[in-house]
C-alpha cells in the first residue's frame, strides 16, 4: 500500500474514538527503561515511530511485548547503552531516549539526529542540560559519546527556550540523579504532564509539571508500573478539520477538550459549533467556513505548530483571506506546494503563510513532504472535487493510527492504494 486515494465530497458525520498521543507515548516508553521491572501501558497508537520506540528498547535489553493498544516492557536487565544510528534516522524524537539511557546505564552514544521535514532540529538545549547534571559530551565522526563518570546530579536549568523534548530529557535524567533539579521556562504541554504521571506512578517525585517550573528531587530506584496514555491533541484537530471541510457534523470520543482550547477557539471562528461534553467534542460545520484572520503557531498553549497544516488546509477552503505564522520551526511549509496542486491559493513569505480561500479545490496526484503536511493534503482531498492520490504516505503513518479506518468511518470515500 503506497498511496491514499480519496474522492472528496463526501460530507463526514458519525463518531469515531481518537487514539493514544503519539509525543506522550513515545518519552513514556523512554522512561520505561528507568523503572527496572514491567510497565504496562494502556491506549498506545498503532504507529511506526511506536514500532521503532520498540526496536530501540529491545536493542537496549528490554523484553517488549504489545496486545491491541497495550504494550509491556520489561526493562529487568539492559544490556546496551547505545541507540543504533539506523533507528536515529528512522526517528528523529529518539533523541528522548537519551536522558533515560543516561539515567540508567551512566552513559549513551548516540548518532547526531540529522535535520528533519522540517529544518533543522538542533538539540543544543538537550545537551547543555544534561552537561549542567554532570554529563560529559564528546562529538566524533558524527556520534555523541555521553558519560556521567560520577553519575548523574541535579541543576538549577533555566531553558533559553521552553523546548518539549529538551524538557522531557531532563525529566528522564533527573528523576533518579543525586539531589534536586529545577526546570525554569520548561514547556507546558500535556504531553509533559503526561510523562510526569507515569514516572510518578513509578516512585518519582516530580512537581509542577504543566507549569513553567519544574522540581524534580532525584529517588533511588523506580519500579515497574501501569500507565494509560493522555489523547492525542493533533489527531483531534486533523479529524475536525476533515468534518470542517466536507461541512460535516462529527462526534470525537476519548478526547481531552482542556488540552486543545486553542485549536477549539480557531474552529469555532470559521463558524463551526463546538460542543465539548466530558471526554468528547461535537463538531458542526457551517456551510460555508469563515476565515480566521490570523492564527498564529506559539508554545502551549497557545496554538501548537503540529496543528498548522492542518488550520492551513482547512482555511484554503474558507471565504476570505486567513494568516497563518508559524513561530516555532524553521521550514514547516514544504507542504504548502503540495497543497496549492489542488488549487489552493497560498502564497508565503518566511514564517508567514497568506491563504485566500477558495471553493474550487481539485484532485490531484500529490505526496506528503512530512507528518503533519501529509495531513494537511488528506484534508485538501476530502474537500476537493474528483480523485486525489496521495504519495509518500510512510510520513502519515508515523503519526496517524488508522486514518483511512476512521474517515470510512465517518463516510469518507478514501482507501489504500497501490502495490
Ligand atoms: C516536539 O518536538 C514534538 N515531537 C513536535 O511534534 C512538536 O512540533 C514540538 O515538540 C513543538 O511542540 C515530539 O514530541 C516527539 P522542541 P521537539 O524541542 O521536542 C528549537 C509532530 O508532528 N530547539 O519544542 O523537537 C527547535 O529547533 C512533531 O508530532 C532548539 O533550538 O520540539 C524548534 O525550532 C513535529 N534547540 C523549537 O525549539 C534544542 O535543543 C521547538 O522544538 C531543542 C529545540
């Protein structure tokens, strides 16, 4: 299966239940390697970057094992402490692993993550962090060799910017360091939150997770636990912009509504009504979508980067002229090509992405240039008139359980297709 082909016009309705956080999964099953027994943890996506989480932790020693959405690790005994630059390329997030590595053998090797989709992913802050608690870092032929000779210690890390997986790596190498760490500007996102939980349930003692200032007082050992994964924000928002723009009514379950106010706000200002009741929303297009005069991408929570192409998809589709910026990657338009094939009408100027909305979107053969622009071009499909085929589609993949499965769902006309 190398493509999706879509026949758009279908108007969605119905409900599905949107699936675990593919960037909460992925630093919990990083920590699973500090709690030195069984974990279990309930409400994992079906993805590639979760089946690549596996094959680093079973490279490292643990026994992993998933049934459904259930995966158990067994992090008893690890025998390696180095993440196989294969993998590294397969995912750039692996970075996460560092800190818990680190945090459980004293040492790491790891290749430098290359860039990504979307321009260059630097992990400075990572890596200043982790020598502030007493690592030491020597670069060489493209691979990082990270040693705490005298083990790991906490810091007083104030991060120039409040950067998720440099928040998440200092977590994983504070947690069972000597003595006390505090985070100062340390990212807010849910996900954060999340890893928090689940290391807590394991004997840490973490607080202030979710907030700007983080403490975390380092224990001696963490022990095995049970741990269900928060939602996925961004699979929420690319499953209500898909019923935005076919002028559809859809039910999301297994949602937190708290987590995504700010993707709510920008589809209730296109004139969608949006009803959140407990762990569901309840999207309702209008029959024409307003455009929103500007949205702008910022740190939780604000409106999340990850959400962009998907809000830029949508309002390609809206009356009037919409402004998007995106203030937190460098290059995260390479997907505004791809989509302006279908007819929409785009034009970009550095962060800035000016959209007039047109009602004239045409299918087209096209390919996902990265995760979330690969979303972005499912959305253009369901609106626009005729086939579309969409290529490349291991992006997708990587972030999405079972997209096609639950557009069909919701009457998409949208298959696999290819060899
Ligand atoms: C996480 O990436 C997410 N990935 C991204 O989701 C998300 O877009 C991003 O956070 C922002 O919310 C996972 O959680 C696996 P950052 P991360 O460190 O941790 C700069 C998706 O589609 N920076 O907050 O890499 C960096 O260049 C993915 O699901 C430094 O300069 O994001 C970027 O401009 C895409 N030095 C900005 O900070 C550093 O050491 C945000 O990066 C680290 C980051």
């Amino acid at each position: 299966m190398t493509e999706i082909s879509v026949n758009g016009g279908k108007r969605l309705s119905g409900e599905i239940s949107v699936q675990g956080a593919k960037n909460s999964v992925l630093p919990v099953l990083a920590a699973t390697l500090l709690c030195g027994g069984e974990s279990v943890i309930h409400n994992c996506p079906e993805l590639s970057d979760v089946e690549t989480s596996l094959k680093i932790l079973r490279h490292l020693g643990c026994k992993c094992s998933k049934e459904g959405s259930t995966v158990t690790v067994d992090s008893g005994s690890i025998t390696a402490y180095d993440i196989p630059d294969s993998l590294m390329r397969e995912m750039r997030s692996s970075v996460v692993f560092l800190g818990a590595v680190i945090g459980r053998t004293g040492k790491a090797v790891i290749s430098s993550p290359g860039g990504c989709e979307l321009g260059p992913r630097p992990i400075d802050l990572h890596l200043s962090s982790l020598e502030q608690m007493g690592v030491t870092i020597q670069e060489e032929h493209g691979f990082l060799n990270c040693t705490a000779e005298k083990g790991l210690h906490g810091a007083e890390i104030h991060l120039s910017f409040p950067s998720v997986g440099a928040t998440e790596n200092i977590i994983l190498a504070a947690a069972t360091a000597e003595g006390s760490t505090v985070i100062h500007n340390a990212a807010k996102e849910p996900e954060i939150s999340d890893l928090a939980d689940f290391l807590n349930r394991a004997g840490a003692r973490i607080y202030g997770s979710g907030s700007d200032t983080i403490n975390i007082y380092g224990v001696k050992k963490l022990g095995g636990t049970e741990h269900t994964i928060i939602p996925d924000r961004i699979a929420a928002a690319t499953y209500m912009a898909c019923a935005a723009v076919t002028g559809g009514s859809v039910t999301l379950n297994s949602i937190m509504p708290p987590h995504m106010m700010s993707v709510l706000w920008c589809f209730k200002e296109c004139g969608c009504a949006v009803v959140s009741s407990g762990g569901s929303v309840r999207l309702t297009a209008p029959s024409k979508l307003r455009r929103v005069p500007t949205v702008r991408s910022l740190v939780y929570p604000g409106f999340p980067t990850d959400a962009g192409p998907v809000a830029v998809a949508m309002l390609s589709a809206a009356e009037g002229t919409s402004v998007f910026v995106e203030n937190i990657f460098e290059n995260r338009f390479r997907y505004i090509d791809e989509l302006k094939r279908f007819g929409a009408k785009i034009k970009t100027e550095g962060k800035i992405a000016v959209i007039e909305g047109t009602d004239r979107l045409s299918g087209v053969h096209c390919k996902a240039t990265d995760l979330r622009g690969g979303a972005a071009l499912v959305i253009a499909a369901l609106r626009a008139d005729g086939e579309s085929r969409i290529g490349e589609i291991h992006h997708i993949e990587r972030g999405y359980d079972d997209i096609v499965g639950n557009l069909s769902a919701l009457g998409a006309d949208i298959k696999y297709s290819g060899d």
